[in-house]
C-alpha cells in the first residue's frame, strides 16, 4: 500500500524550460515528476529517487530545493485502491531541480509514454493537477531567469 505523502519535482532549466512527462495510464495527462514516499525515507531521498526512476536523470539531495510548500489534495477514487482502507487525501511535498539545459530524458516504461520542455507558461497551461500548475507558475519567483 502506499503511504499518502508525495513529492512533486519541478526540473527545469535556468530561463525556465519545464519538464513534463505524459501518464502511460492516461495519454494526455502531463506532468512534473511525482511519487510516494517508500518506508521513513526523507523526502528529498524520495525526490531523488523519483527523479531517477521516471527520467533517468541522476541527482543528489543537495541537487535540489525543498520549497517547504505542501499541497493537500483528495486522491482520485481510481487510486484510492492503492492506498490503506480510509485514505482520501494525500500530502504533496514541492521540490526543484535546476539542469543547465534540456536534458534526454528516459520515460520509466508503464509509467510514462513521453516528455517535452516547455517554456514555464505553457508548462503550466498543460499540467493536468491544479498542484502541478501552480507549482509551476510559482516557479519564475522561485528562481531568477538568465
């Protein structure tokens, strides 16, 4: 079962390009790297380990920011099979990854069936969580564009 505690990481580049990924269960549902906590692991160990998991990119703990932003949001009803008997809402913990430039990315197969870099605006406009969305149009205050 999975634990209601989550990370969304934000990988993007410095003049903002947003990385999103395409659901494999849901063609047309874009989003940023997500994913639940495993056992005690810290959340940036999390982030680290989804970031790895869905995109091939190798980073560390110390790679990333922790925004201390948590979003609180009630789990779609066809997930909520995965979660303990009486779990409705999970906790979503914000993260971001700076990378010099677009990166390749390796989609986790089953779980996602492509990626774009998109320009911060229209990555916003694309993401399909209201989390996601926001996250993203927090991001230019999060950092300074080159």
């Amino acid at each position: 079962m999975k634990k209601p505690v989550s990370v969304l990481v934000l990988i993007h580049t410095p003049v903002l390009e947003v990385l999103l990924l395409e659901r494999a269960a849901n063609p047309g549902f874009w989003q940023s790297v997500t994913g639940s906590q495993e056992g005690e692991e810290p959340l940036d160990g999390t982030a680290v380990r989804e970031v790895t998991e869905e995109t091939g990119i190798i980073a560390r703990p110390d790679h990333l920011v922790d925004w201390h932003l948590e979003n609180r949001f009630e789990i779609f009803p066809e997930w909520q099979h995965r979660y303990p008997p009486g779990v409705t809402e999970n906790i979503e913990h914000v993260f971001s990854l700076v990378l010099p430039f677009p990166q390749p990315i390796l989609v986790a197969p089953g779980e996602h069936i492509g990626h774009r870099w998109l320009p911060w605006h229209e990555a916003a406009r694309t993401a399909f969580s209201w989390s996601n969305r926001d996250a993203i149009l927090m991001l230019p205050r999060h950092v300074k564009p080159t």
